[in-house]
C-alpha cells in the first residue's frame, strides 16, 4: 500500500532548539528500515528536509504517508465564528492561518498575536484560545483556562480529542501539551507541502480530502497521528529524548500494519461515527489516525483492606518504648493483651532487609545510575537529578526535568553567600538538611503569617499565592523553591514582571491536577535569563523541592 512512512513530532518554539521537546522526523520504508531519524533545529529546516524526502520518493514512484502529530481541524463552528464564509470550512480555516502567522527562518513567530486577534473576531474577549507567556499581555489572550466553551458555544474539544483520553484541546497555546501553538505554526507548513508544484495532483489531506477512506488517486497522504495513543508500546531504548523514541516507534508501528494488510481499515476511523458525525470530521474537525474507537479511562482499582497497625511511641535516643492500651477489634483475633503500660516484646525478625543507611544510599544511587544515563545533563547538574530520582523512587521523572544554563552554579552561589530560601510549604522547610546549609541559611515560610489570611481574601485567591506577597522584601537573590501550589509559583512570576526583585535560582516542583504543568511552563519561558529548574508536568512536590535544594547544598558530594 505505502513504501515510505514519515512521522513528524512538531514544536513551536520561538527559537532554534534541538534535543527535548523540538521537532523529530522519523522515515522508515516498507520493510521498517529507518531511512532517517533527524532533529532539525527550525520549522524552516524541517519543511526543507520534509520536502527533499517526498522529491526523492515521488522521484522513485514511491507512495508516502506522513504522520504529524498536531491537530488539523478545529471543533465544528470555528470557521463560522470567524466570519469564514468558503466551504469547505477546513480550509477557509487552513487558509486563514497561512494568510495572518509570521514564522521566520530562525523559529520567531506571532502565534500568540494571532490567536488573540481570532479571539477578538470570535468571541470580542479572550476566548476560546488561552495560554502565552508571562511576558505576553494582550487584551484578547489570557495566560490561564477562562473557562468559558458551556457558555460561549465553542466545544472545548473536537470529537476525536474526547475519544483519546489525555488529548489536550487545540485551543491551549502554552505549557505542557500546547497542541494549539503546534497547529497554528504546523498547519501552514502541511498546506505548503501539499501544495507543492512537484506532486499537488497526487497529495491529498486526510479525511478533509479522501473522506474517512484511502483515496485510490493518492501518491502522497498526510495525516494527524498522536503518539501517545501508543504509549504503552513507546520503545525506550529508541531514545532519548522521548521524542525521538515517540517518532521511531510510531513509524515502526505504522509500517508493520503496512505489511499485515490492516492499514487500510486505519482511513476508515471510527466504523461506529453515526451520520451526523462523520460530515463533521471529513469537513472540520479531523481524526487521528490509528484511532478506530474510543479509549476509555481505566477504572479505578479497589482500594485494599489492609489490617489497621497498633499505635506505638517512639523516643529518640534508644530509651524504652511502651506500648499504648491496645484497640479492642476484630483484627485481633484473640491475641492476649496483657495488662495496660506492659513493655512491648520485641517481635522476632523475619525479614531479610538491609539495615545500614550508609549500603542503602550507596545502593540506591548505584541503582539509580544503572537505569538512567545520567551522562544527559550538564556536570553540575547530575548530583540533582540523582537525587530528585531517588526522592521519586523513579528514573523515568528525570525526563521531564528541565534547566536554565548555570542554572545550579546560581543556586551554590547564592546559598555560599548567605541567600535566603524562600519555601511555599512547612513540608518542604522540613525537608531541607539545615546542618548541610554552607551560610545558616534562613529558610522562609509565610504561609502561617497573620496577614496571608487577609491578603488572599481581598485578592480572592489561595493563601499559597497570597503568600508569595509576603516574599518581596527577600526575594532578591534568593533560592525559591515551590514544591506545592501552581498558584504560587504563578504568583511569583506575576510579581517579577511587575519589577521586583530576581531571585538567584526558582525551583519549580508545583504539583497537581489543575496549574502544576502550566505554571511550570510559564516558568520556563519567563526568560529575562530568569534560573530555574522545572520538572515538567503534574508531577513534583515537597520531597522533591527539599531534594532540589538539599542537592544544591551537598555539591558533590553525591
């Protein structure tokens, strides 16, 4: 059916990048050879590549598929909500965004402008496209969900997005999972390539041009995938980045369907989509390719029964224990009590378990150091990522950790001259080894203050944010490190672009369901040469933040 599939991993920087998150294409013939695997540093680059391998198959009278993995369409009424009157309403869109995006050779581009100025046509307010930077203030754009699709009549999501669980909507332009900036700087490259004067009669967009089937005239495909729709099947092993390793399989993947004779019932979509449905995706909306019925959320399992413990106290120092009266229950199983206050026998060891903190440490940082290859990050940065893997007790998290240049440098220095730490939570101060600290550094926690209270009232906002207030009159120089609230770590960067004062180095472990990833993401492209290091995502907290700064405290050591 194919001889060459080409999967394209996108990304809408403003610079030029490679590595993380950047643009990988992966071309693998027939048979799953790779043909390529490359990481072009712009948009540009990547269009020049794309193009030089379709001239080179068409040359040979090869049939090509590509696989990009942003969204194409947009949900059912985009079109018409900005004034679009040409049918079909895919391409009045297509033809929109090619007509008013800026991208230049070296990855600077106006996405946000734009957005914002489709939000003014749309909705006059900043809907439905949300997310740009800190540093991005448009009338008509917001930097957060404005929650607004029941009430202004734009789906949040297109059809096929509710179908793939964890598909993010492709009007969210910042942070982790921006699909929409990807689209808006991705779709004007697919419609050149498609138009190319070399092979425009043969190519064809799916489903917006072949309908929801493999059109028989099509020399050349191009279609939205999702990697993650594969993520159980990702091979590891062809990365890092993860990136690289998403594109390699998929394209592995796509070409092994090729070879079983089950491609093909891939163009069909979803065989189930009802009359009604199918208009919508051939005309606006898109599907994903690969994606033949809908991914439901796993159940969640039973949380187990387990037998409640009787309570203990424990005194430091090695002095006696004594046992508490114990709890009359049914897990006790007639057990002989004994009377109240009796010492505890100790119970005989039936564990083979290892004791000595010293072999524990030396173990798990060995263990560590055979799962990951810590050879990735900078020197000055390996002893942090040991140990934010071993707080986790996961080497996988370190994929998602990332950093400005002399970024841990920054940290040392301002610890060595006595900065302060500015926490968002008691947890977090606990973690932190104060005896390691190099200057009796203080560690600053206002979340008890009696003015948090007042403050978060009057600005209607949580007291982790209302907090954040209180940190001005340390902040300059300082270590912060957020291993709680999304909103504090917003806070923080409103009040920076406000003008005050830089700290040294933001450790940025905000963690959760609702903001974490995104007030990280705003943390990163805060610029300015602001220091940070981020995990990205939900993931994050208190052991870890307090792992941060322990780290940085511990040099070497590690």
């Amino acid at each position: 059916m194919f001889d060459t599939f080409v999967i394209v991993d996108w990304s809408a920087a403003g610079t030029p990048k490679t590595g993380r998150d950047s643009i990988w294409v992966c071309a693998v013939d027939r048979d799953g050879s790779e043909r390529l695997i490359e990481n072009p540093r712009t948009r540009h680059g990547a269009k020049n590549l794309i193009g030089e391998l379709l001239s080179d198959a068409t040359a040979r009278g090869e049939r090509v598929l590509l696989g990009f993995d942003f969204p194409f369409g947009y949900p059912a009424g985009f079109a018409r909500r900005l004034g679009l009157t040409e049918t079909p309403p895919w391409r009045a869109v297509w033809d929109e965004i090619a007509a008013r995006l800026t991208d230049q050779e070296n990855n600077r581009n106006d996405r946000f402008t734009v957005a914002a100025e489709f939000n003014q046509r749309v909705s006059n307010g900043a809907f439905p496209f949300w997310g740009c930077p800190v540093r991005f203030t448009h009338e008509f754009l917001g930097p957060k969900h404005h929650g607004r699709h029941q009430a202004d009549g734009l789906a949040e999501k297109r059809l096929i997005d509710r179908w793939m669980v964890g598909a993010q909507p492709c009007w969210k332009l910042a942070y982790t999972g921006s699909v929409g900036s990807q689209s808006l700087t991705g779709i004007p490259v697919v419609r050149e390539l498609r138009h190319h004067p070399g092979w425009a009669d043969r190519a064809r967009i799916w489903p917006f041009e072949t309908g929801l089937r493999l059109a028989d005239d099509a020399q050349i495909v191009f279609a939205e995938v999702w990697p993650s729709w594969w993520r159980a099947e990702i091979r590891r092993e062809f990365g890092p980045p993860n990136d690289k390793a998403q594109v390699r399989t998929v394209a592995a993947i796509f070409a092994a369907q090729n070879r079983a004779g089950e491609l093909a019932k891939w163009f069909a979509g979803d065989p189930n989509l009802t009359d009604e449905q199918q208009p919508t995706v051939k005309t606006e909306e898109a599907w994903t390719l690969g994606v033949t019925a809908p991914r439901q959320r796993a159940a969640s399992a039973p949380t187990p029964t387990l037998p409640r413990l009787r309570r203990r106290e424990f005194r430091r120092g090695g002095g006696p224990v004594e046992a508490l009266p114990w709890k009359g229950g049914r897990e006790d199983h007639g057990t002989s009590r004994g009377r109240v206050g009796a010492a505890v026998q100790p119970a005989a060891n039936k564990y083979d378990y290892l004791c000595d903190p010293t072999v524990i440490y030396r173990r798990s940082f060995a263990a560590i150091r055979a799962e990951t290859d810590l050879t990735r990050f900078p020197q000055s940065l390996r002893p942090l990522a040991l140990r934010i893997a071993h707080a986790a007790g996961d080497t996988t998290i370190l994929d998602d950790l990332v950093w400005s240049r002399g970024a841990v440098m920054a940290g040392r220095r301002a610890l060595t001259a006595g900065a302060p730490i500015l926490v968002d939570g008691r947890m977090l101060a606990a973690g932190i080894i104060e005896a390691r600290l190099p200057a009796q550094n203080r560690i600053i926690c206002t979340l008890r203050d009696p003015a948090v209270a007042n403050i978060a009232e009057a600005r209607r906002t949580t007291r982790s944010a209302a907090a954040v207030q209180l940190w001005r009159p340390d902040l300059g120089g300082a270590v912060v490190a957020i291993g709680n609230a999304p909103t504090a770590l917003f806070r923080l960067l409103e009040i920076l672009a406000e003008g005050a004062a830089r700290p040294a180095l933001i450790l940025g472990f905000a963690v959760g369901f609702v903001g974490a990833a995104e007030a990280k993401e705003a943390l990163i492209g805060f610029g300015g040469g602001l220091a940070y290091i981020a995990l990205r995502g939900r993931r994050g907290g208190s052991a870890l933040a307090a792992a941060a700064v322990n780290a940085l405290t511990a040099g070497r050591q590690s």
